[in-house]
C-alpha cells in the first residue's frame, strides 16, 4: 500500500509537467531572470514547487476519497519537505501548507487535461470547407455589451425555479384591454417552490394569470404555438406534469406517470410532441392525437385568443429507461420529421437522439434512436453528467452545461445525420429497457431501438445492426462559471440573425449568438463561442453580469415575435437595425425572488416607462 501511494504520488508529477495550460481565466504567466544562474534556480524551485503540488494533490485526493490508511503511507514515505510535519501531526484537522496550494482538486486537473488533448487532437484533424465556414464567419459583425435593462422583484413568495418566454394574444389577458393596440405582447411564465406559475409581462412584470397547482414547479414551457394554441406545459415535484389553457387558467389534460420529480418537459419544434424527464431513470414520449372521424377536434383558427376551439390532446407512446435520473432534454429541428430529441442522463456518457416523424406522416411509421458518445476519444468512461442542453438558434451547435468540478460546458457540432440506419429502425423488436429486464409497450406501433442492447435477430428473421456509437465533435470548451455536482445549472444562446449573405443563395442566415449560463455565485455569465468580429478569442468569457444575490436557477431567451423579419435583434428588442449588430434580450430567474432582463442597451428604451 505504502508503495502504491508513493507510486501515485510520481504519477501525479508526472502528469502535471505534461499537463496543458488550464483555460485562460486561470493561467498565470511567470517572469524568469535573464541570467543563467537565476533561470537554473527558478527552474529548480519550480520542479520543487510542482513535485510539492503533486503530493499535496494526491493526499487531498486521498483524504476526500477516506482512504486514510493509504494517506498514512504517502506521509511516512514523502521526501521531507514535500508534506510539511504539520500535516504529519494532523494537529486540529488543519489543512497543512501544502495542501492549501492544491486548491483545485486533482479530478478537476484531470478533466482539463483530458479535455486539452481532445481539443488538440481536433486541432489536428482537416475540418470541411462548410464547417469551416460556420466556425469562422469573418464578416460577422460585434454585438453589443450586454448590460441590465429591468428587474421584476414581485414575482414569486419562494425561490423562483424556471421561466420560459413567447408572445401572447392581448386579447387574452382583460385586464390589458385599453391599455394597448398591440396584438401581442412578450410575456414570461415562472414556476416556483410556493406551487404557482405566474404569466406576467416580460417588460413591466404586471401580472396577467397565476396558475395554483400542487407542487414546487420545476419546468415551465409555453406551446410553440402559443399564438393558435395558447396552453402551458407545467412540471414539478411530484412526478406529474399538466397541460393549462391560459384562456380558462385550468389544467386540461394531466399525467402523473413519472414515480420521482419531473425536472424537464419540452415541446418539439412544432408542437407535434412533448417529451418529459424524470429522476426515476426514464424519459416519457407524448403526441398529439390525430383526430378521429367520431371525434373531431375543433380547428385552431383565429390567433387572438379566443374562439379556437378545444385545446390540443395528446397521448402517452413511450417510455425509454436510463441508468440514471434523466436530467436534462432539448429539441432540434430535423429535415423531413418534427424534430430530434436529445436526451441525456446520470451515469452515462452518451447523448441520445431520439428522430421523431410528422404525426400522420405515412411515409415515416418508425423512430428512431442513435447514441452518440460526449467522450471525443469514443470511450466508456463517464466523467461529467450533462445536467443542461441548449441547442443554438442554428441548430448547428449544442451546448451542454456538465456537472464537472471546474465548471465546464462543452460545445458540440450537432450530427448532420441523426438518422439510424432504416433497417435497423424498422426490424427492431424491443424497446429501451432498464438493466436486464426488457420491458415492451405495444401499445403503439412506433418502433425504439434498445440503446445497451447487442445486435440480435429481428422477430422475422432478418438482422437488426446498429453502427457502433460515434463521438461527437467538440467546437470549445467553456470555463469561469461557479457550479459543482450539486448545481441545478442552466444556460442558453442569445438569440440574434444576421442580414448578411453568407452562402451566396439570397437567403439570409441564422446566426447563434454568445452563450449565456448561470452561475451559483449569482452571476451571469456571458461566452464568446464563436468569433463575432469583436476581437474576443473564441471560447473566452465576455461579461460577468452581476445583479442577482443568490443562486441564478433558471435563464431563457427572448423568442422573436411571430411573423418578425430576419434582423439583426430577434429577441424582445423591437429596434431591429439591419448592419447585423445588436443582440438578443435574456431573461435570469434567482432564489432571490427576482427576475432580470439583460440584453443591448438600445433595447432599454423597450422596458423604459413601465
């Protein structure tokens, strides 16, 4: 065992003199004499320093892990000097000299470092003409410092969990009628521990509804319709989820098929399906009913709010089983289907793409699921849980805030091709299963492929395969925020487009903005992810927005209004100006019982007044 320790111990010195530099925020240069004796001293006091260091490392990883005989061991065969008699004696607990220098812990060290090699090895590697160009993007104007615009402090009597963002019908909301021509106004839905969501409007935070329900509210979405289908998808602790019709304040549909809280529930693209996911290892798939020729829904038509008939149903078509809490889920568009749903969860180093066809698409009578690996070397080994994801207004670009103790959030290429092969999809005869122990629901014809499962014989003889996993492509690798394994944290892009022509074709692009994440510090803080034409390296902080006095749970951006042009703000700033600039407004929720808007300051003049 002593030798083990000691052993340990070189191996750590070893992989700190190869280590890469840590991310800039925390790289600190050091100043060394033009002379030759001075240099050789420097360079002997800095091998001291960095063999100390390695043991100080190994003994706080020892003593976190309570291998304690084991860190007895380092002590008794440490060269004297590198673990001061102070800690020998462990006199008070007090950390010793040494120890106080490891103030990173040695997981944290080698997650950079793995992640450093990584992004090297991209480096490397030819990327496409096209990915080039969506990397780069040379004529993208800078977009302006983000800066506060309003803070909305009447909210919530307990600590505010989520929000979500749309543009609502006036009309439906009577207490505003006289107060404004305009047809739409932007809103904000926040969900609370005192078992509310309240709807107030985004700019002055009057409120417009208050829905009661039975449960600390841990996700909110509003329908991307919500114009024609003015309905709310609310979740919580409880392990149920509900569908509300604003226009009565009442649930109209409600689940309660989660055991453990429900942390996430979200809407496809459009509006076709609804995904939920829970802390009892499972995802819940939901569509909307086809109408049937005995019972005819009554068809969305005037967008005002009112006389739309009935609100939308939808019904339950599968449960997919993890091997862990499903902590987090998010939507990207997809060509010929109504999205990809991406799932990812505890215990696990796979992302999973979940391919979902049109509702009444004959064409499409399969979906389908492919794994893609969050480890760029294409190995097993899980280090962080994804505990957020945020898919750029692109769709080219996935963000994924982790657990991992250095705060990090990795940025992902989105597949080009999140389809499995059609044979596999079609021929396969089980579902997701937990451990196992198959579990089948045949209560639907739509057809999942089992994740953990080996390739095996179809029911009709022919033979499912499925391609092995791929890993997906790093674009950057985000450090500076404060969280940890116990963060609840969120993050999201700013929403902006741009007027210019990149490919050629008169069309005009969409354009992902900076990325902006919470912070358990109380901070927003603010990512360059791409190069923006501002000078700031790419994958650099940009801002540290400080306003709130606690923990930021919850962040979302501005949606642009229905039916607004393609311009350079398409989030809730009203002066969009067409050199391509501007930015986005975004929207923090905190247990400091406010919410706050950030975004450009020429978008102030929108929330003045109110």
């Amino acid at each position: 065992m002593a030798t083990g320790a000691a052993a340990a111990a070189a191996a750590a010195t070893s992989s700190l003199h190869h280590h890469r530099p840590t991310p800039p925020s925390t790289t600190k240069s050091i100043t060394t004499s033009a002379t030759t004796t001075t240099t050789t001293t420097t360079q002997l006091h800095e091998a001291r320093n960095v063999r100390s260091l390695a043991y100080a490392l190994v003994a706080r990883f020892l003593a976190d892990q309570g291998l304690h005989a084991t860190a007895e061991a380092l002590e008794l065969e440490a060269p004297h000097g590198f673990l001061p008699s102070s800690s020998r004696s462990g006199s008070g607990g007090a950390p010793a000299p040494m120890l106080q220098l490891a103030s990173k812990p040695l997981m944290a060290i080698l997650e950079e470092y793995i992640a450093d090699r990584a992004r090297a090895e991209l480096e490397a590697v030819s990327i496409s003409r096209s990915d080039d160009h969506i990397l780069r993007r040379r004529d993208m104007p800078p977009l302006d410092p983000v800066v506060p615009l309003k803070t909305l402090d009447t909210m919530h009597t307990s600590n505010i969990l989520c929000i979500a963002h749309a543009y609502l019908p006036t009309a439906l909301f009577p207490v505003l009628l006289g107060s404004t021509n305009a047809p739409l106004i932007p809103a904000i839905a926040t969900g609370a521990a005192d078992k509310t969501v309240r709807i107030a409007h985004a700019r002055s935070g009057k409120l417009l509804a208050n829905l009661h329900v039975d449960f600390s509210v841990l996700s909110v979405e509003f329908h991307p319709a919500v114009t024609a289908a003015p309905i709310v998808l609310v979740a919580g602790m409880d392990g149920s989820h509900h569908l509300y019709d604003l226009r009565t304040g009442n649930p109209f549909q409600s689940w309660r098929d989660h055991t453990k809280y429900v942390v996430r529930a979200s809407f496809s693209p459009d509006g076709e399906w609804f995904a939920t996911a829970g802390y009892d290892k499972t995802a819940n798939i939901y569509r909307l009913q086809e109408p049937r020729d005995s019972d005819q829904q009554e068809p969305l038509g005037k967008e005002d709010g009112h006389d739309q008939g009935n609100p939308p149903q939808y019904e339950k078509v599968q449960t997919l089983y993890f091997n862990g809490p499903v902590e987090c889920l998010a939507f990207v568009r997809t060509d010929g289907a109504s999205g990809t749903l991406i799932i990812g969860a505890r215990n696990d180093n796979y992302l999973h793409f979940v391919t979902l066809p049109k509702v009444g698409d004959a064409s499409t009578t399969t979906t389908s699921i492919r794994r893609w690996n969050m480890n760029s070397n294409n190995d097993d080994w899980v280090s962080f849980t994804p505990m957020d994801l945020a898919v750029s207004p692109s769709g080219r670009f996935l963000a994924v805030y982790t657990d991992a103790g250095s705060g990090r959030i990795v940025v992902y290429a989105v597949p080009r091709d999140l389809a499995v092969v059609a044979a596999a999809a079609a021929t396969a005869a089980s579902d997701w299963a937990a451990g196992d122990q198959p579990k089948r629901d045949t209560s639907t014809s739509i057809s999942f492929l089992r994740p953990y499962s080996r390739p095996t014989a179809a029911t009709d003889g022919a033979a499912a395969t499925t391609a092995k996993p791929q890993p997906l492509r790093i674009v950057s690798d985000l450090y500076g925020v404060d969280a940890d394994a116990f963060s609840r944290p969120r993050c999201c892009w700013e929403v902006v487009a741009a007027a210019a022509d990149h490919d050629g074709g008169g069309a005009v692009d969409a354009v992902d903005g900076r990325l902006f994440a919470t912070s358990d510090d109380g901070a927003v803080v603010v990512f360059n992810v791409l190069p923006d034409g501002s000078g700031h390296p790419q994958g650099h902080i940009v801002a540290s927005l400080a306003g709130h006095d606690k923990t930021v749970r919850g962040i979302v951006a501005a949606k642009p209004a229905p039916g607004a042009a393609a311009v350079a703000s398409a989030g809730d700033h009203d002066d969009a100006r067409g050199d391509g600039g501007g930015g986005g407004v975004i929207y923090s929720c905190s247990y400091d019982l406010t919410v706050k808007a950030w975004g450009p300051a020429a978008a102030a003049e929108a929330f003045e007044g109110l």
